[in-house]
C-alpha cells in the first residue's frame, strides 16, 4: 500500500480541550499499530452494507480472499453491538497465502441512541468518541486476527466470547495508554449494557471481559485518573498546566 509516513507526535490529549475528531483522524492513519494491517477503510453506508466479498473489492483490495469463521454463537459479521455495529475487522489471505486483517469503518457515525432518543438525533460530540470507540474495538479484532489468539486460520474458527473480550480489553488498554478516561468509562458502561444483552453473540465476550481480573485494573486506573489528584498529577505530567490556568482565568 505504498510508503507509510510517521504520524506527527500529538500533544497531550486533554478531554473537553481537545476534539475528539482530531484524535479519530490521527488514529485512522496508524495503521501500524497492528502487524500486517492492510489498511483502515472509512466507507460509506452503502458500500459498509455489501456482502464481504464485494466490500474487499470495493476498496481495491482484488486478490485478497476473505475468510469466513464459524463460532460457538451466531457469528453474524454485523451483529455484535452498538459499537461494533458500525464497523468490522476482516481477515483476509493474501497471494502468498497469509492471513492479514483489514479494518472496516462506516463512514457517518452518530451516537448510540438512548432509549428516549428521538430516531436521527445525534450529537456530534458523542460521535466522534463513538467513531473513535468502534476504531479501537476493530483495531482489537484486528490485532487478535494478526496474532492468531482466538482466530483459527486453518480450521476457520472463531471462540467468539474470547475474541469479544480481547477486543473489549484492547480498547480499555488504548484508552488507558492515551489518557482518554471519559473515553473509557463510555465504554466501560456500554460493555455493562452488552452484558445485559439476550443476544448470546454480544452477551458472552461482556460477561468474560467484566469477569477477568483486568476490568477491574481499569477502573482502577478510572477511579485515579478522575480524581482531583489523578488530574493534576496528569496535568504535569503532560506540561499542559499553563494552558489550563490560561482557559480558567
Ligand atoms: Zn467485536
């Protein structure tokens, strides 16, 4: 796919300063965070809708083929939550028979509706945390499908719950990494919903990932970073204090 140039460093990122926006847009073009990632396609709605086959093909990736994983549940590419409703991680074999990940994004992503929503109300704010939720979720998958962990790539099976709660896991991580709390706590709360969930495919990973000793690290980290001293200690660390000072006075 041609010759990737480095991503400029960032600032600190500092929630309810910086955009979100900007965040999805810097990691939509690190696609070298995962090994042997094709690519990281923002689609339409429309072409998103296509069947694997012709989506691959629509982003001019003739000569891969796509895989298809049976799994414990339903396994329907498109039906494993909100989140990830919007977007999915492909593995696809190359000409020289290797199985590489590509991840899928639709393009227009609007905010999780809240049950007393009305249909179409969006907020562009929770858009962009959202787009960038459904990100790291695939980039999860995606990570997961490079490594091999809960991929079988020559028995084409999935365990689906394991896959779920490593993606799951993987976006706390990133999250955690990149000091996005709010970003994280969003999550937490929909992983809890997924729990809830009567869709066995959605169910299942929630329930591993809420029940593995590392959500509770999470939160943990959650718990501190929220707090006035977690903040302030954050803030030095990221040599932003002056900024903050400058906005409040
Ligand atoms: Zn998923």
């Amino acid at each position: 796919m041609g010759k990737k140039k480095k991503p400029k460093p960032r600032k600190t990122f500092i929630e309810g300063m910086d955009s979100y926006c900007d965040e999805y847009k810097y990691w939509k073009k690190r696609t070298d965070i995962i090994k042997r990632l094709v690519g990281i396609f923002e689609v339409s709605e429309e072409v998103f809708g296509l069947e694997l086959k012709k989506l691959v093909v629509a982003v001019g990736l003739d000569g891969y083929q796509p895989l298809f994983y049976n799994a414990e549940h339903d396994n329907t590419i498109r039906s494993d939550g909100p989140i990830s409703g919007t977007g999915c991680a492909v593995a696809l074999r190359n000409v020289y028979g290797n199985v590489v990940p590509a991840v899928f994004v639709r393009e227009g992503v609007a905010s999780v509706g809240e049950a007393d929503e009305q249909p179409g109300e969006t907020h562009p704010q929770f858009a962009d945390s959202i787009r960038l939720l459904v990100l790291f979720h695939e980039l999860g998958h995606a990570d997961d499908i490079s490594k091999g962990l809960n991929y079988d790539h020559d028995k084409l099976i999935i365990d689906l719950a394991a896959a779920e709660a490593y993606a799951h896991d993987f976006v706390c991580r990133q999250c955690m990494k990149n000091s996005y709390p709010l970003l994280m706590s969003q999550y937490l709360e929909n992983v809890e919903r997924m729990a809830k969930s009567t869709v066995d495919a959605e169910r299942v990973g929630a329930e591993r990932f809420l029940q593995s000793g590392d959500s509770d690290r999470f939160r943990e980290w959650l718990k501190e970073r929220q707090s006035k001293e977690g903040f302030e200690r954050f803030l030095r660390q990221s040599g932003r204090v002056d900024e903050i000072q400058r906005r409040n006075s």
